[in-house]
C-alpha cells in the first residue's frame, strides 16, 4: 500500500480532513494525494503558493514574518500551514517551502533545504529537512517527508 493510501485511510479511520499549501513541491503532494480513488471523502483541496505575494495575500502568512526569518523557514511553514487550515477548512493542513534547486541558495540556506509545517487543533509544528538530490529528487523528497510525518502524526492521535 502506498503511503498517500496509507494516510487516506487514517484520515478516514478517524473522520479529519486534509488541505495542503505547497509552494517549492508545486503541487505534488496534491497530486499523489488526490492519486488514491475516494480522496474527495477526506482531502479539501490546496494552494500552490509559490510567490511570497501569495503567501501573504492568499494563505495569510504575515509579510513581517517573511521580511525576518525568509520565506524558506520554519515560521514561514507554520504560519502556512495555519493559515492554509483556515482558508481550506481543513482539520489539519500540510505546508511546505523549500529550495528545490540547482539554485537559489543563499549564505545559510543550502539547495535542499525544507520546511515542512503541520497545522491541527492541538497545535502548529515544523520539521527541517536538508535533501541532497536534484531539484525533481528533492521535490519528492519533500513530498515523501511530508507525508511521511502526516501518516505519524495522525497514528500519534488517540
């Protein structure tokens, strides 16, 4: 059984339901979610939020928030991922921002670097991931983890 099966089933198991808010996976977290015949019974639907505009102005993600800590943080995945849970009336919402590569690494923040936040009603958490493949690699690396994290985070709920 693949892990997005593996994660439908527990979404459905205990009756919540998913939004995402990809930015550097660009839609690939959707597309292996939305893969698994029935995902309509749990999965809401995401953004694609890939400019720091749409950040802001669609998801919520305060502009300040990107300003200090830079779009690819853990502040910024977590205030995404809340965000994104409200905007898609979602219980529990996945976000991810990341630098996908060959380039755009800055002096601290290496190509493969990713944020991945998670945001439900006990609270809003992030992970690091340094991934060190190409930018495909890297995009499903993310994808992996992210689901990867959901499949134990939902098995952690009681």
């Amino acid at each position: 059984m693949s892990l997005e099966q593996e994660v439908g089933d527990l979404l459905r198991q205990k009756g919540l339901t998913l939004g995402l808010v990809e930015s550097a996976t660009g839609g690939l977290i959707s597309h292996r979610i939305t893969n698994v015949p029935g995902s309509s019974d749990y999965y809401k639907g995401s953004v694609t939020a890939y400019s720091n505009e749409v950040k802001s102005e669609v998801v919520g993600v305060k502009a300040e928030t990107i300003n200090q800590y830079g779009a690819v943080s853990s502040q910024v995945a977590e205030e995404m991922a809340q965000g994104g849970r409200k905007l898609l009336a979602a219980d529990i919402c996945l976000a991810d921002t990341g630098i996908a590569g060959p380039s755009g690494a800055t002096p601290g923040k290496p190509v493969g670097l990713f944020y991945i936040g998670l945001s439900h009603g006990a609270g809003t958490y992030s992970r690091k991931h340094n991934f060190q493949g190409d930018r495909e690699q890297n995009k499903r690396s993310a994808a992996e983890a992210a689901l990867g994290w959901l499949k134990e985070y939902l098995l952690s709920l009681k």
